[in-house]
C-alpha cells in the first residue's frame, strides 16, 4: 500500500496533565505527506507538551500515535522517533555544549561509527549548513558552547534536517527563527518550502504570526491545552488568528510610539549612557534617560557585546553608565533563569535589597512581590512556588521581565528578550515598557524582530562589531535597517 495514503503523522485523543494543570486535553492532529503545518497558541497553550509526545520525549496520558500506517504504542521514544524519520528543534536548544557541532552530529546519528566518523561529520553537518544557511561562519570543530545563541539555532537545525540510515519524513520546528536576524530566518523559511516540496512534512511553531502565514500550508491554533480552529493557511489573515487565538491585548499591528513628542527627549533630558564599541569603532552610542534605544543589524555584529559592555558599566574606558542596571538575557537557559529556584525567587532576585527585614530576607515580602508582577505580566502559573521550569519557554521570560522591572534598576539592558513570547504578552510588555520610559526608565533594546524597532525612540545599526546608522523612528524602517546591515550608512 502507499504511504502517501496515509498521513505523515496523525495523534487522535492526546491528553496529557501535570498534577492539576491541563497541558493537553484530547488533541487531534494531523499532518499530511509534503504539508507544513503552522501551529500558533499564546504561552500555555499546550504547543510545546504537544511537540514533546510527537518527538517521543514525553508519553501522553491517553491518545493514539501513528506514524503512517503504523500505530506505536507504549515504547514510543526519541529512538522510536529517530527510527520512522521525526526530527524536532527544541525551542531550548538541547546541543552538548563542551562538544564540537561534529560530535554533537555524532550524538544525533548512530550510523556515523567507526574509522573516519568524524571526517563523515564533519562533511555531513558542514555541507546541510551551508545548504540552509549560505554564509553561516561556523565551523564543524566549533565548540557548541563558543558559539553565540543563533548559531547554536543553526547548527541544531542543520543537524535535524541530516539524514544518514533513516528517511526524513518529518521535522518539528519548535519556534526556530526566535534567535535569528531577519535575513537568516528567510534562508531557512525558504530552504523549509523548499524541502516540503520535495515530500518532507514539517511542523512550524512560531509566535511570529506573518512567518506561519507566509510559510504554513495548513495552520493549527491552540488554547488552553486544546485544538480550537484548523484551516488552510489561506483562509486565515493575521486579525483572525490572534482573535482565533483569544489573545487579550493584542490589536492588529502596533502602534507607534508618538514621534515627534519622544524625539524631545534627546534634547530634554541627561545622557545616562556614552559608549563606543570595543572593536569595530563606527559612531558612538548615545542614550538620554526615558529613551527606548534599539540596536539592530544581522546576529552576531556586535550588539550582545555592547550590552555586556553597558552592563560592565563604569570598568570600562570609552564606556559610561550613569544609573543602576538591570539585564534581561535572551538565552534564558545559559544566562537567565535560576533553574533549581522557585518562581518568586527567580523573580525576587534582583530585589533583595529592598526585601530585608533586620538583615534577613523577609518571605512574606517577597511573596507579595513575586504575586504582584505574576499579575501584572500574566505569568501562567498556579503557585509562584513553584520550579522555574515548571513554566513554559515564554513564561519563563516574562519572569526575567518581572526581575528586572521589580528592581530598583533605572536602566534595562535587553538582549533579544522577546524569545518564545506570544503575540498577545508582548503586547503588554511593549505597553510596559512605554509606560516605565514615560516615568524616565531607560531601555536599551537588541531585537532581531525588525517589527519591534516601531517602539524605540532611536536605533543604531550594528555591522561587523561597528555602529554603522542611527536612526530616528520614522528612519528605522525594515528597508534602511536591511540595508545599513549590509552596507555602511552614514545616517546620523
């Protein structure tokens, strides 16, 4: 019988709880031969707890699995997975990081074994990225824990998209472009449709809904640990998937802040920060209090550099920061989150000082505190007690806001923070951040998202460690940012 006659993959009944939280509740999901389904939910959704029983990585409480015509039972597993040709991209990257991308293909791949593996490796993980990725600048002997976040994205997706004894049939993208600039996240939506085309099915969760209209044949959208609306992806514009979606906040595209009235403020109020980049020169940074300042430009030119620079603060020449700091990490995992403390402690962190009583940390205070910004920044859990882990990817970074914003910081550095944020919760934040610039907090912001560049009141363009433009806010358009990228622009 032919296997295009049955689906690539199709899961009937999934259900799956953690102790009294509904992750699913009776999921049905199907995914043809050659489709790319676009799967779209707010934090909490249940996307994530669904990729994780595809992947085999977690066993549904109830539901069946089929994989073609073939129904796997209880010993479903990643090995069971890998065996049928289902490859998943962890929106937290699960690469070793003290092996080399080579060994981590090696890892991925049982058939590379044997006299010369590596040199099979290497050429096999070497020749996928620059498939997907023309110009990607990573080498198969780079240490993965070397590599900056969006590579380590890179090489993770290249590693899924291999294929040694096994057919490919189909691969879960679990938010895959969150650390990517612009111009590598379209290489890898067009290699996707490439390969779709060629018979290969593809899941692609993403909170960036123009990428899932764009790309997706077919769009899946969750709530509440169920599937509440499928339809070609055709049938669907951008407002009726965030309404399909139930997302509080969220209307349409963004507004503006108001040009002209925040402009003033380069002329109104103190500069709290001055800084040139260590390497690279170009212009120089300038920062007035209550400004959203973005930094942009293609991953890895520099800007993480200049906020670990800002964050280094006054031990540093050329470099000049005025008021405290507070920083928000994009790379939750490595540089954010506390992974062995509670919710409330992760987010309280950064406000001990103003949580002493007699010397001694005063837990009632910090209950209250870690309570209030769970409310305000809608952080989808039932007890703040809880383990950091225990929240989704997209929770877990609102806390990360909520401790920095808890803070007594007066200056909030953010590297690529809206990671695995859903559409509706970023919404609020930009609202957030608005409102704590209008009472004289000062942001400085790297997105990779050009859309968020309409929120900041200047942005400087980073290319090849050098700030190349800066950019007023009706200036910072997703044309001129593309174009400083690639070439100089003088633009002051």
């Amino acid at each position: 019988m032919c296997l295009a006659a049955f689906p690539a993959i199709s899961l009937t009944g999934a259900t799956k709880s953690f102790g009294a939280v509904r992750a699913l509740e009776r999921v049905d999901l199907v995914v043809a031969p050659g489709e790319c389904l676009g799967l779209v939910g707010h934090n909490g959704a249940g996307k994530s707890t669904l990729m994780h029983v595809l992947a085999g990585t977690l066993a549904a409480d109830a539901g069946e699995l089929r994989v073609g015509a073939t129904l796997l039972g209880r010993g479903y597993s990643p090995a069971v997975a890998y065996r049928y040709g289902i490859r998943c991209v962890f929106q937290e990257l699960s690469l070793c990081p003290n092996l080399s991308v080579a060994e981590n293909t090696r890892i991925f791949h049982g058939a590379l074994k044997g006299f010369g593996w590596k040199a099979k490796a290497r050429a096999l993980i070497g020749a996928k990225l620059d498939e997907i990725f023309p110009g990607h600048g990573i080498a198969p002997d780079d240490e993965v824990a070397d590599l900056s976040i969006g590579k380590r994205q890179m090489a993770e997706i290249a590693c899924a998209f291999t294929v040694t004894d096994t057919p490919l049939r189909l691969v879960i993208l679990d938010e895959p472009t969150s650390s990517l600039d612009a111009s590598t996240a379209q290489q890898l939506l067009t290699f996707l449709r490439t390969e779709v085309a060629k018979g290969t099915s593809a899941i692609l969760i993403s909170h960036l809904l123009k990428e899932i209209l764009k790309t997706s044949d077919r769009i899946v959208v969750m709530k509440d640990g169920k599937a509440v609306d499928a339809r070609p992806a055709a049938q669907f514009t951008r407002d009726t998937l965030v309404a399909a979606m139930g997302t509080v906040g969220e209307h349409g595209k963004a507004e503006a802040a108001p040009g002209a009235k925040r402009s003033a403020l380069r002329a109104s109020q103190p500069v709290v920060i001055r800084a040139k980049p260590h390497t690279g020169g170009g212009q120089e940074l300038l920062v007035h209090r209550g400004e959203v300042v973005g930094l942009a430009g293609l991953a890895g030119h520099g800007q993480t550099r200049m906020l670990l620079q800002l964050f280094d603060g006054g031990r540093l020449a050329d470099t000049t920061v005025s008021e405290p700091v507070a920083f928000i990490a994009g790379d939750r995992q490595t540089d954010g989150v506390f992974p062995l403390w509670s919710i409330a402690r992760n987010i309280s962190i950064g406000s001990f000082a103003t949580l002493l009583s007699g010397g001694l940390l005063n837990i009632q205070k910090e209950d209250a505190l870690a309570q209030s910004w769970r409310d305000k920044i809608g952080i989808r859990t039932p007890d703040i007690g809880n383990p950091i882990l225990s929240l989704s990817g997209g929770n877990q970074q609102k806390a990360l806001f909520a401790r920095a914003l808890a803070s007594l910081a007066r200056i909030v550095l953010m590297d690529d923070p809206m990671r695995g944020v859903d559409v509706g919760t970023k919404q609020e934040v930009y609202e957030l951040i608005r409102a704590e610039a209008e009472a004289g907090r000062t942001f400085v912001w790297y997105t990779t998202e050009l859309d968020e560049l309409a929120y900041c009141d200047h942005t400087y363009v980073f290319r090849n460690g050098a700030i190349v433009a800066g950019l007023g806010q009706a200036e910072a358009t997703e044309e001129r940012v593309l174009a400083s990228s690639f070439h100089e622009d003088s633009a002051a």
